[in-house]
C-alpha cells in the first residue's frame, strides 16, 4: 500500500494533514484516489479548481494567499447557524455575494490568466463571440479538453447517466462543443463512478457554458431531476474536475472506428506524472519530438487524445487517452510497443529516461457509457 497526504488549512499556511491510501493496479501503475490531491500554497491549480467547481472558497482567495483564503472560510463555518457575528465581516460578505456574482468573477478574475496562458498555443485566439465551429477551423489551435470525475454510490450511476444521456450532452452538442465522452470504470478508479470528457475549440465558451445551459430551454427542462437532487438524495457524492490542454501536433479528439461501427471498445487513460516542470516538458517533447507517438500508431495503439494538465491534481503532468478493442487486444499492442527497435532506441535517448522524467503513471480501464459520443 502506497499513502497520499491530504493538505488542511491552519491559520495562514497549508499543513498536511489526514493520510489516505491508495492501491497498485498490476504492472506497477497506482491507482490514486482523487480526494487525496495535495495543495501546497501558491499552487497555480488551486484557484483554477475552486472555480472550475464552482467552490465559493474561490471568492475569498487573494493572489498569493490561499491560507489566508481557507482560514476566513474555517472561521466563518463556525458561525454559522448561530446568532453570533463572524470576526471577519469581509468573508461573509464574500460568500453571500458569490451566487450574484459568480458569472462576472470568472470573467474577469478566471478569464483573464486563463486565456494569457493559453494564447501561446492558440486555445485563447477565439474572438469572445465566435462559434465553436469556427473557432475548431484555425489550422494547428489546440483544443481544450475538460475531464470531470463524479463520485458515486450505489443508486446514483443510473440516474446520473441518464442526466448525461437526456440532457448534458445533446445540451453540449447544441453548444458546439465535442464529441462528448462518458464512460464508467473497468479497473483503477473507485466505484462507482462516472467520467465525461468535453473538447472546446477555445476557453471562451467553456467559461460561458453556465450562460449557455441557463438560456437552453430544452437542457433546462431535461436536466430538472438532477438539478433538482435534494441534500439527502444527491445525484452524485463530489465533483473533480480537471483542465487539460490538447497537443500541439495532436490538437483535437480522433474519433476511433470503434465508435462509428459501434464495435466493442475498452478505453484506456494513462497519466505521467513528473518530478519538475523542465521533466515534464521533456516527457512531453519525447512524445511530440522524437516519435513516440508515431511509434503508437505503428505498433497498433490508437491515441484518442493527448493533452497537458493546466489544472488539476498531480501536476506537473500529462495524460492521453488509447481505444482498444478488447483486453486481449491492448495486451498484445503494448508487447509490440515495447519490443519496438525504434521505441528502445528513443528509451534510451539521454536524459529522457523514465527515471529522470517521470515519478509516477497511473492507468485506468474504462467503458463507454449509453451516452458517450466517443
């Protein structure tokens, strides 16, 4: 058994805190709960979390001062409830405006740093008011991939995968935005749960997708149950989600021909985590540069998607996506990748070790849901 720590707030710094564990999925690869996710202050995927869930913490964080932030919000958890007044006016005061304001605050606090880290790649270079199809036709822009983890308890997969099916993704693909992939594990995550995975042309109309289900009456009207989960009967126990940055020389999800046949197909996600951003930049380079993606496709594994973390747990790290047609299938393409003569020749490559580039890989198995366009 391997063991995570999970960070908690004390006065104005983050301490560890509670330790989780987490298992060895065969071959080596962990298996990392995702509630075991360690924060260190400053992290730059912290603000970008609490907003992409919507966190009303994020309406307390001030650059620079995330402990400050969690320890406002400790204090005012305390209050609540009662009659007594917080000690620090300006967190309930944050907190109770935060619903109001929240559209405006991802605008102009989120959108800004978002769409300048993104600019260089092109996912940002989409005009406000452009179309998702016409921000996909700028040659060579990245897309930008959302990943979301639903957590899950006995009961809930169904209800929330006919949400998915009746209402999010037709909802999605009216917005522009895909294809729109769910699937459900086989091997790796916790069970149950439900995962989606949601390609935008650029960062503009994934930070207006509130605005967009809000006017669409069709999803409003479809997605009334989930919305409508009361506190003891939720439609799913927590949400994680993920902000990925597809690769220049892989821009956009390729659709396999599993999907259009409508054969069977298992799906298999890998995530390289790294030691330091200059060894992730390099894994990055070895899958880009020196043809480790092409060795893929030669030796029979079919890539649906590459993409770099820009917010979320593990980073700095990586993560792509292969189809498979079956179990005995994916065995028999990863003997062939490693036994390649051209892929131990880029193995080899100094510098660009797995000891000097990697810290960690972790697999999941997974199957595409009743509503997955993938």
């Amino acid at each position: 058994m391997l063991s995570a720590t999970r960070w908690r707030a004390r006065g104005r710094r983050l301490v560890p805190g509670k330790r989780d564990t987490y298992d060895k999925f065969p071959g080596g690869a962990s298996l990392l709960h995702p509630s075991a996710q360690a924060c260190a202050p400053g992290a730059p995927g912290l603000a970008a979390l609490l907003v992409a869930d919507k966190s009303p913490m994020c309406a307390l964080l001030a650059p620079g001062q995330p402990g400050a932030a969690l320890r406002d919000l400790s204090q005012l958890s305390r209050f609540q409830g009662t009659s007594a007044r917080p000690p620090n006016k300006c967190a309930c005061d944050a907190i109770s405006s935060f619903a109001v304001d929240r559209r405006h605050f991802l605008s102009t606090t989120f959108a800004a740093p978002l769409m300048t880290s993104l600019s260089a790649s092109g996912i940002g270079d989409a005009p406000q008011g452009a179309s998702q199809s016409s921000a996909s036709s700028t040659p060579g822009a990245p897309s930008l991939y959302v990943w979301q983890h639903y957590a899950l308890r006995t009961g809930q997969p169904r209800r929330l995968g006919e949400y998915f099916a009746k209402a999010r993704v037709p909802a999605l693909t009216r917005a522009g935005a895909g294809p729109v992939g769910v699937f459900e594990p086989i091997a790796g995550p916790p069970q149950p749960s439900l995962f989606s995975l949601t390609p935008f042309a650029s960062a503009a109309p994934f930070l207006s997708l509130d605005d967009t289900l809000a006017t669409d009456a069709e999803y409003q009207a479809a997605a009334a149950p989930y919305a409508d989960a009361t506190a003891a009967d939720p439609a799913y126990m927590r949400q994680e989600t993920w902000l990925l940055q597809a690769f220049p020389t892989f821009p956009r999800v390729e659709l396999p021909a599993q999907t259009a046949a409508k054969a069977p197909r298992i799906f298999e996600l890998r995530i390289y985590e790294s030691p330091s951003e200059k060894a992730h930049l390099k894994k990055v380079e070895m899958f880009e540069k020196l043809g480790e993606i092409a060795i893929f496709k030669r030796t029979g594994l079919v890539p649906v998607f590459f993409a770099r973390m820009i917010a979320g747990p593990r980073m700095p790290c990586l993560a792509y996506l292969l189809v498979h047609d079956s179990l005995a299938a994916r065995e028999k393409n990863w003997s062939a990748f490693v036994t390649d003569p051209e892929w131990r020749k880029v193995a080899q490559t100094p510098g660009f070790g797995d000891a000097d580039i990697v810290s960690n890989i972790t697999t999941w198995l997974l199957r595409p849901s009743a509503a997955s366009q993938i």
